[in-house]
C-alpha cells in the first residue's frame, strides 16, 4: 500500500472527476480533480446516486430543511440515505480530505442555491458537506 493510501485517500465529488453524475448526466470536470483520481491519489462518489436517485434526475434545491425537485417531489429522504453512504465510504477509508463540488444541494460548501429553482444563491451548505463537517473531515469547494 502506498503511502498517500495510509494517510487515507482524498474522496472528490464524482461529477468533479468527469463522471456524468449530474441531475442532467452531464460533469463538471476540473482538471486537478481529474488528474488526482488518475494518479491514483482520490476517490470519486456521487452521494446523490448513493442515495438512489436515477440519472438524470429532476434538479432538486432545499427548502427549508427539506429537498425538494423542481416537480415538487420530496426527496429529502433519499439525500440522507445518500449522506449516510457517503460517509460510510469517508469512515471506511479514513479519509483526510474531501473536494467538494460548489453550490449543490448536497455537496455545497458556504454558498447553495436558494430554492427557487432561478439560479440564485443563498448561504448554506448541501447535507453532505454538513455532515463532513460534523465529523470534522477536511473540505475544500471546487467551482
Ligand atoms: Fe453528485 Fe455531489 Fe456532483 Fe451532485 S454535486 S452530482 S451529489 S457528486
């Protein structure tokens, strides 16, 4: 085992590393994050498939302290089950960092959009950049 795995891996959003993991099956690549993940050095997840949410998926924003799709549908349930996996992998791994993708509902770090489905931001952050930060794992947001 090398040792950057026995100081345990960075874990990186999925759609950060190119995986088509969106709402709307696209990525938001960037170019570091690819680059960790092909070296070997970083983990991608996805806590919103996780969490059995199909792709793509209706967009979904919080509102209040649930998740709600663009439809109206409450998926907050399947955002915690997702957290819950997700952090399943993180204590598994001992891992000491997680890249973040901005804005989401569930990976957003200090900024998400606000519920209205405009484009607009709000201060926040998604439920599993919460719960990272709960555990006191290191995060750092990815534009
Ligand atoms: Fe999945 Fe997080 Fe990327 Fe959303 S921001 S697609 S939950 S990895």
């Amino acid at each position: 085992m090398s040792s950057q795995l026995e100081k345990g891996p960075i874990i990186v959003s999925a759609c950060l590393a190119g995986i088509n993991c969106r709402y709307d099956c696209a990525a938001k690549s960037a170019p570091d994050i690819v680059k960790m993940v092909e070296e070997g050095l970083a983990i991608p997840l996805c806590p919103e498939q996780l969490g059995g949410l199909p792709t793509p998926r209706p967009p979904a924003e919080q509102i209040g302290d649930k998740v709600i799709t663009i439809d109206g549908v409450d998926v907050t349930a399947q955002y915690q089950k997702g957290v819950e996996e997700a952090i399943k992998v993180v204590e598994m791994t001992a891992a000491k960092k997680v890249y973040l993708k901005s804005k989401s509902p569930m990976c957003g770090v200090g900024q998400i959009y606000d519920g209205t489905f405009k484009g607009q931001l709000k201060p926040g952050e998604g439920l599993f950049a919460r719960a990272l930060k709960k555990l006191g794992v290191m995060i750092e947001e990815v534009d």
